[in-house]
C-alpha cells in the first residue's frame, strides 16, 4: 500500500515511525529506571525531577536528530530522486546539481534524457520527411487521377461512396461521400458483378443504365473489401453500326439484280422499285455518315492551350475552352502559321465568339495583312503531317477528328484562316477529387452526433421575415462522420425582387450581382440533392429552415430533413444566459473567421461547422452522444430544436443574432 | 426558260447521269472534267451557273469559287458546289468561300432541281 505515495512521503513515514520508535524506548527505558528507583526506596517525588529532565533532554535529543537526519535525507536523496524520476519520464535533462549526493546517478539520468532526446528529435525528423513524401506522392496521384478522362468511384465493404473523382461526379449528380453507390447505379448490375469478382475474376466489365438514365460503360475491381469502379459514358469500343450496314446491304442487294433489267424498256413498277431502293442507299449512307462522326473531341482545351507557341491578338478571351484534342489543333495551327510565315505573312491568332449568349461555337482565326491563301495551296499544307514524326496525321485527318474544317477569307482588308470549333460546356480546373478513406474504418452509421451524415448551411436574404422575404444566397458545407468531407454547395440566388438596400448593407449582395443567378427553382432543387439523407444544421436553424420551408410550394424542394440548431448546442454547454450568437461561440471555441467572409453565406457556414464538429465533441464528454439525448436535453430548453425540425407553416420567425 | 450551266465533274458516270437529267429539263450545258481551265471557261462562256464538284482531280472546287469570287466581272455567276463529303462544316465552307448553294452527294433529282430553281430564279 505504502508504494502507491510518492518516495518523500515514505521516507517523512519512515522517519516519523523512527522517531516514534526511539520515543517508545526512551519511555520504557524511563519506566525501568523509575521501577528500580522505586525498589530502593526513593522517594517518587526525589526522582521525578530527574527523571522528567532526562526524558526531556533524550527525548528532544533523539527527535531533533531524527528530524535532521530526515531532512538531509529528503533535501538530498528524496527529492533529487523525484526530480531525476520526473525528468526522465517528461524527456527533460535534470538539474545534475540536485543530485550531487546520489554519486553518478545525476550524471546518468542526464546522460540517458540527452540520449533520448537526440533519439526523438532524429526519429521526428524522419517522420517529418517521410510525411513530406507522402504528401508530394499524394499530389501527384491527385493530378493523375484528377485527369483520366474517366469517371472513379470507390466504395467501401458496406458499398458507401469514399472517393469520387471530378468525372464521377458529372455522369453520376448528385455523388456525395458516404451514401449508397446503389442510390446512382443499379444494385443489380452491382451485385452480378460483385458475383463475377466472387467468382475469382480480378476485375469484371460493367455496364448499366445510372439513375440519372445515362448508359454507362465499366470496369469493376474489388480493393481492400471495397470496390473501384471506372466509368465511362461510351463504350470501350464503338460496336459496328450493324443495322446501318445491314440496311445498305439489303438496298445493295436488292438493287443490283434490278439494274439488268435497264437493257431493255422497264416496267413502270420496276422503275419505281429502283428508285426507291436507290433512295433507301442514299439515306442509310448519309445516316452512316452521320453515326460515323460522332467521335469529336469531347475534352476541352483552354484557348491559352490552343495558342501556345503563336502570337497571340491582345484580346483574346484566356478562359475560353474549347472542344478540341489541344495537341492535334495546337500543332496544326503551328503547322499552317510557319508556313504562313515563309510566305513572309505575320499571322496572329484571334477568336471571334457569337455575341448571343449561349454561343455554341467559337471562330479561331488566323489572321494576316495580305493577299488571301490560295485554297489549293492551304489544301497542300492540309495534306501535310504538322509532326513529321506522326506522318499518318496530317492537317486533314486532325480536322476530320474533330468535324470541323478550314478556310481561308478575305475580311476588312485582312486575310484569314477561320477554323470553327465548338465551346466545351465546362471543365473541372481543380484537381477534382473527393475522398475519405477513413470513413471505412469508422463503422457503420448510427445516431450517434459524430457519425451523422450533415450539411452545415446558411442562408442570406432580403430581410428576416421568412413569410415575405426571400433567399439571395445558399451556402452548405457536408460533414460525413465528423469530418468535412471538402464538399461544398454555394450559390448565388435571384430572389426575383429588388435587395433592399439595409439587407445589402449586412451581407454586400447586391441586385447586379444576382441578376445572372439561378432562380430560387434551380437553386433549392440543387441544394436539396446536395443534402438528401443528411441532417441540416445551423446556428439559428428555426429562421433558415424558416426560408426553406416556406419555399416548398413555390420549389417544389421539401426540406423534410432532421435539423440541428448550434444556439442549441451552445446553449447546452454554457446555459441558457451566456451570450449565443455566432461570434461569441466561434470566440469561446477559439475558431477564427476572417472578417471579409464574416456575413458572407460560405464564410458564416464554414465557421458553423468547425462550431459544430467541436461542439459535439464537447457535447459527447457531457453523456450527449446521440442525436436521442439531443433531442431529450431540447425539451428541457424549451428553444429552437423542436422549432426547427417543426413542419413547414409554422416556423418561427428568425430574429436571432444572424441576420440574415 | 433555259440557262446556261456549266458541269465542272471529273466522274464521268456522274457527268453522264447530270448530262441525262439537264437535257431532260432543257437546259444548255457544258462539262468539264478537270479543274485546269475552268475559271477561264467561266470567263469565256460566262454561264449562268456552275454546277462544281468539290473534289477534283488536279485543282479543288473550293480553289475554283474563291477564283471566280475574286474576278468582279463573274459576280452574277451562280456556283453550286457537288461534294460526297456531306458535312456541316464542308457546306459551311463551300458558302464562306462564296459559293450559292451546296448539295452532297448522293442526291435527289427533286433536291438538285430545287437549289437550281432557287439558284437561277426565273431563268428554269
């Protein structure tokens, strides 16, 4: 028992029984000498004065030493033994001057921490590196995979999506870290396949209609008890237009024992069987030509890709992409500008777009001051490889690649070569990847707060009133399992009225820069995929919930999600009387927002969130692990909880701290 | 009314089978059945249309239109282009250079006379 207190506390015992021991003696050796006293006939009253002296000076005598001794014992073994024990375990070199009594022990303990801390110092530095390599190799599989043109989705055992990249996400809308891969594509063909890789095939060809209706091509292989699949949204290979052949092999067929026939005079029914055949080979044929040149370029190509190496007009639009293979276009047009050049011409590249506002295609042009090429002569160099070291690619096969052509014009007294091409719709620019490989580590779901799915979100408006005013901006945040999972949803919307000027002041949003927004349709039907199955939080939540809900009839989006409100949470934490708002609790939780994003919907919903994932922290050391002991605790708050997850209609009005 | 058409076609079944149909709808036409020269037949038998295959043998059609389109005096010269290769942007090409209409082959008797209609107004 005596081992569980520390080492001076043991001794100060030692010697306090010592000195009760040496007490003890001294009280029978008194005893005795009084006893024999006694038996000789002194009298008790004679021998008392002495006897009490010599208690006295023994007594004090023999404490005083103890005591003495034991505190050069703790001044010099005792605490310099804590103090060595204390450093060795907290890796700090001891004071060797506390310890000169303990011989080489000081020295020792101070070799021994020294020793260590090189060694922890040396192994950090490893780490350090090690941890930089990973990151320079996880960058630069992030740029590899962020450009295969296909779509890769990996799930884990329970089929929960945990990465996705840029090309996933545009054949399946909607993909989100952590739900169902069976919510995108068919369960069936999952399971065939999950059959086939049973089976022992290390990887099997998928191919399926996705939710979104799309014909998807694939491969699926399993990794680590989970599932890769590549997508696509053609086939590996064009299967042979087998019907449009065959069409033209029956006209074909038909129509050449016919032509025997034109010897002599035709019958009125033969000559009209001819003719129709004759028309039936020319539609198969035109509707072949047609199958046959649906393999453009479906990639795009910045405009600053296309113009590499040339001398680019001043006004040419950078961020323009179009659909073309930047290396073939770039080549070719460097191809035909240096033989424009040994013509002595001094060409520029400049693009000419429609003015309407959905222009489909853009013009890129050439463009000298001189006489216009000679079309024979651009033919020639059409016919020409532009990289001799590719000689079957030439000028005209790059054009066919991409269905297009060109030629030359005459224009304000300057010659041009104009080669059209059409405007990619979009193109991711950043790496374009999604993923969270823990998440298979962390379970399964359950209601437990840290393992909700939830999109933290934040509206601004054109004023507090969620009856009649209406949303200007939406921003959400999604939080798989408690973590952010680097998806984001952030959109201007037009509210369809004038911003009244005192709301501009609060959030910097202004009627210009919502004129060209989605409506409040599109808007909300987008931020309803976004948080399908997952629960909604935000601080004040009854007055955003407020605004979702009240749109339901107009939008045709209900907004039926559970909703957490971080007032609440705060509130359970820190009582009802402690300020709430959001600046106060992002204060209190140590979480800084820069002013300039401070009422901006993403930077008020980012602050949210890193509130909320500490908030449940907090929350799970108070017993409030589950989003049951949530709702329990709101009832004995009265406020706001049961507000927000209250059906639309009745919502309160919000007129808490954030305004809007 | 009958125009003056030139056929400017280096297939000799298909210059037999225009040959055919012209005739058949009276109208006085020439063929030629390589590129060299033509834009000088233009200038000397100034015709009111030039029916051009694109893919001649020694000179393009295109080359053809953008010499007739550079000589002033062939201005009221009507040029339809012939072109197997029946793409969008051939067409758009073929008309970029000047050229007045544009039919791809294989076509329909129906489908050239009606761009020569539209082409020669009330001269057919």
């Amino acid at each position: 028992m005596l081992t569980r207190l520390s080492l001076r506390l043991r001794v100060l015992l030692i010697f306090a029984g010592l000195a009760a021991a040496i007490l003890a003696a001294l009280a029978v050796a008194l005893w005795v000498a009084g006893a024999g006293l006694a038996g000789r006939g002194v009298p008790v009253q004679a021998m008392l004065d002495a006897l009490v002296q010599a208690a006295l000076i023994a007594g004090f005598g023999a404490l005083g030493m103890v005591v003495w001794i034991w505190f050069l014992f703790d001044r010099n073994v005792a605490r310099p033994i804590e103090l060595l024990a204390g450093g060795l375990r907290t890796g700090q070199a001891p004071e060797i001057e506390e310890a000169r009594y303990l011989a080489d022990l000081g020295p020792a303990a101070r070799d021994a921490a020294e020793a260590r801390a090189r060694s922890a110092e040396a192994l950090a530095d490893a780490i350090a590196e090690h941890a930089a390599d990973l990151q320079r190799e996880k960058a630069t599989l992030e740029s590899i995979l962020a450009d295969i043109g296909a779509g890769a989705v990996m799930t884990d055992p329970a089929g929960r999506v945990m990465f996705y990249n840029a090309s996933a996400a545009h054949l399946l809308p909607g993909i989100a870290l952590d739900r169902p891969i069976e919510r995108h594509l068919p369960g069936g063909a999952l399971e065939a396949g999950a059959a086939r890789l049973a089976a022992g095939a290390a990887a099997t060809d998928l191919t399926c209609l996705s939710s979104a209706g799309q014909r998807l091509w694939g491969r699926m292989r399993r990794i680590d008890g989970g599932t890769l699949l590549i997508l696509n949204d053609r086939p590996p290979q064009r299967p042979a237009p087998r019907d449009l052949l065959e069409t033209l092999r029956r006209h074909a067929a038909t129509l050449v024992p016919m032509l025997g026939a034109l010897e002599g005079p035709i019958p009125p029914a033969l000559a009209q069987a001819i003719r129709a055949e004759g028309q039936g080979l020319a539609n198969a044929l035109r509707a072949l030509t047609e199958a046959m040149s649906g393999d453009a370029p479906r990639g795009g190509a910045g405009l600053n890709e296309l113009a590499a190496g040339l001398d680019p007009a001043p006004d040419l639009p950078p961020r323009l992409m179009l659909m073309a293979d930047a290396a073939g276009v770039n080549g070719l047009l460097r191809h035909l500008d240096r033989r424009l050049r040994e013509q002595g011409a001094t060409p520029r590249l400049a693009a000419e777009v429609e003015a309407e506002a959905e222009a489909s295609e853009a013009r890129l042009l050439l463009l000298w001051t001189g006489a216009p090429l000679p079309m024979d002569r651009l033919e020639s160099w059409l016919a020409e490889p532009p990289d001799p070291a590719q000689p079957e690619l030439t000028g005209h096969e790059i054009l066919a690649a991409h269905a297009t052509g060109i030629w030359t014009e005459a224009r304000d007294g300057q010659a041009r070569l104009v080669l059209p091409l059409p405007i990619a719709s979009h193109r991711p620019d950043r790496a374009g990847l999604t993923y969270d490989f823990a998440l298979a580590r962390r379970g399964a779901a359950s209601s437990r707060l840290a393992d909700l799915t939830c999109v933290v979100f934040d509206t601004e408006t054109t004023g507090l009133d969620p009856a009649t005013d209406r949303i200007v901006q939406i921003a959400g945040l999604r939080i798989a399992r408690g973590r952010l999972t680097g998806e984001r949803f952030d959109t201007l919307v037009n509210p369809g009225r004038p911003i009244p000027p005192a709301s501009t002041a609060v959030h910097g949003i202004t009627d210009a820069m919502v004129a060209d927004a989605p409506d409040m349709v599109t808007a909300l039907t987008a931020f309803r995929h976004f948080t399908e199955d997952a629960v909604l939080v935000a601080h004040n939540a009854p007055f955003d919930m407020g605004f979702l809900r009240r749109a339901a009839p107009e939008t045709g989006a209900h907004f039926d999600n559970q909703a957490l409100d971080t007032i609440l949470l705060s509130a359970m934490l820190w009582g009802q009387s402690a300020p709430h708002s959001l600046d106060a609790l992002t204060e209190r939780l140590g979480i800084v927002i820069p002013p300039e994003e401070r009422h901006t919907a993403m930077g008020d919903t980012r602050a949210t969130a890193e509130a909320y994932l500490r908030l449940i922290a907090a929350l799970e050391a108070k017993g409030l692990e589950r989003f049951e002991d949530i709702m329990a605790e709101a009832r004995r708050h009265r406020r706001l909880i049961d507000d927000a997850n209250r059906p639309a209609g009745d919502a309160a009005s919000g007129s808490g701290p954030s305004a809007g | 009314m009958m125009a003056s058409i030139l056929v400017v076609e280096d297939e000799d079944n298909i210059a037999t089978a225009l040959d055919f149909l012209l005739s058949r709808d009276g109208h006085k036409h020439r063929r030629m059945a390589t590129g060299a020269g033509a834009v000088d037949e233009i200038r000397a038998s100034h015709p009111d249309l030039v029916l051009l295959d694109v893919m001649l043998p020694d000179v393009s059609g295109y080359q053809i239109v953008q010499d007739v389109r550079a000589d002033p005096a062939l201005n009221d010269v009507r040029v339809l282009l012939m072109t197997a290769r029946g793409s969008v942007v051939e067409r758009r090409k073929g008309l970029a250079l000047g050229a007045d209409g544009f039919i791809a082959k294989p076509f329909e008797l129906s489908e050239l006379r009606a761009e020569l209609a539209r082409l020669l107004g009330g001269r057919c």
